[in-house]
C-alpha cells in the first residue's frame, strides 16, 4: 500500500472527522478512503479510528499519532519545496503572523514594497494578539513580542524596544501632578487585557522593581484601541515606544514618568522573527526576513516604520 498517502488521509480525517470531506478533498471516493484506512490500521495492527454511521473520531492512539504526523509530513512537504525552489525564482504564498500593531502599523507597507522586487511571491497576513503555533497553522513568519520559548523554534530579533506612558494633553492638563510611579494608582489607566483581575504596572527604579495597582478605567486585548482610546483622552496608556514615537512628536499624546522603565510583564520585549528551525530555511522565508530587517532593524528605522493605519 502507499504508506504516505495513507497517512495524508488520516491526517486529513483527524482534521475534518469525515471520510467524505476527505475524500472530497483528495479527488477520491469516500469507500476508497476507508478502505485504505483499514488497511493501514491492519498493517500497523493498532486501531486510530472510532466509527459510526454519524461521525469519525480518533480514540486515544489516533490522537497521538495525528499528533506525530504533523511534524513528519511537514517535514517531507518542507524536503520537496526546499529541493524544488532551488532550480526556480522565489514563488508562492508566505503566510505570516503577527501581532497587531505591529502588523497594522509596519507590515502593510513593507509587503507592498515587497511585490515590487518579488512580484510572484503572495502574502497572507494574520494578525492575532495571541502567538502562532506554526506548525499546525502552516504558519511561515510569526513576528513576536518576546523570544520563543517552543522547542523546534528559531528566533531573529529585530529590535528591542521599551514601554512608555502616555496620555493626550487634554488628560494631562486636569490630571494632579504626576512625578513618582505610586501615583499612576490615582488615574483612569488604560491596561493591555492579561489573564487575572488584577491590574499592575511595574517600574525599575533605583531601589528595584516597584509595582503598583492600577484602576482600569477601559481595559482592552488590542494596543490599537488602547492608543486611540488615550488619544480621545480616556486616560494613562502603556504602549510600546515606536508604536506612540509619531504621536508624542506632533504633540498628540504626552510621555510620562520619562525617567522611569516600566511595564506590565517583562523588562524584554521587542520584535522577533520567529519560524522554524530546519536544516534550510526556503528562499521566500528568507527573503522576506532579510526585507523586513533592512527597513525596521535598529532605533531610528523602527520609529520611522510605524504608520498610523489609515482609517
């Protein structure tokens, strides 16, 4: 039996839970399917499936090895595409993944310009405030906050960047003076949602990290709203620098607490490039990569690479 399309349908029916999705998808007819699962599991003599006359799903060893199958079978697509592109001009579609501002305010512009040089290159851009799992999304680029942590992961990093407060000139002007990080606890804020109740935002100062306890006066799961929400003055905002740089510089939004480090996780956040680590990276990944870190990697590029996304 061909032992790969065999486990290219398997893979499929632990995705759809049909065998005539399946069958549909792979041009075949749905007795074939199942016939060549029965096979497979005979061969294997271990059972993946449950059946019914209603629906198919896998029992504890199928979900395992779906699980495997993954990996593998990205793998041998990955061998085919690398040995294929090698012979031929970059083409095809690059899926990338991004968090939202960065998304929003960087990439669009950038992939634009990209067609220009890679006209048969084709990007398919996600954005998420949540990070990608590769791998299972078919996901190219996924461009973080914060380094992977993931095995099977590689990182490049873009930029570092910081945290700023903010708040527009209408808030600042009937707030009371705000000159030490405990007395951020007595304004509206404007806090990125994180899982908890709790609202706290830490501060590096000389005696060490001091957090303090926050009262939301909107909370939000997206920087794009929290931004504009502080532009409409709303309150306190903590954003990342590049991203509220053009807004402090016309005059928009105000910086506060300037001498003071602060953020609402880590001290380390930037942007990263993250894909997967295999043995050749392919020609589209690289090329966009290399694209994106000549216009946005260092302090002055990424402050001039955040557009305000037009409306």
């Amino acid at each position: 039996m061909d032992r790969l399309r065999a486990m290219e349908l398997f893979l499929s029916i632990s995705r759809t839970q049909s065998f005539s999705e399946t069958a549909r998808l792979f041009g075949v007819s749905a007795t074939s399917v199942s016939r060549m699962i029965t096979e497979f599991e005979n061969e294997l003599n271990v059972k993946l499936l449950l059946r019914s006359t209603r629906q198919v799903v896998l029992n504890e060893a199928g979900q395992e090895y779906a699980r495997q199958l993954e990996g593998i079978l990205w793998s041998i697509n990955e061998a085919h595409n690398n040995i294929t592109a090698i012979r031929a001009a970059p083409k095809g579609t690059l899926r990338v993944h991004s968090r939202m501002m960065f998304g929003l305010g960087v990439l669009p512009p950038l992939i634009a310009e990209f067609r220009t040089q890679y006209p048969d290159i084709h990007i398919e851009l996600l954005l998420a405030e949540t990070k990608a799992d590769l791998r299972r999304q078919q996901i190219d680029i996924d461009f973080r906050i914060a380094p992977p942590v993931e095995a099977g992961l590689k990182r490049r990093i873009l930029f570092k960047s910081e945290r700023h407060l903010v708040a527009s000139p209408a808030y600042v002007a009937s707030m009371p003076p705000l000159t030490e990080p405990r007395q951020v606890a007595e304004h509206h804020c404007l806090p990125y949602l994180l899982p908890g109740d709790n609202y706290v935002w830490r501060f590096m100062t000389p005696d060490g990290v001091e957090e303090v306890a926050i009262k939301p006066r909107h909370v939000s799961n997206t920087g794009m709203a929290l931004l504009e929400l502080a532009r409409l003055g709303e309150g306190i905002a903590l954003l990342d620098d590049y991203t509220i740089a053009n807004d402090v510089a016309r005059g928009t939004l105000v910086r506060l607490l300037p001498e003071f480090r602060v953020t609402n996780t880590t001290f380390e956040e930037g942007i990263y490039a993250t894909i997967l680590d295999t043995p050749m990276i392919p020609a589209k990944i690289r090329l966009f990569l290399d694209f994106v870190a000549s216009r946005v990697s260092g302090k002055d590029q990424r402050f001039q690479a955040y557009r305000k996304p037009a409306n």
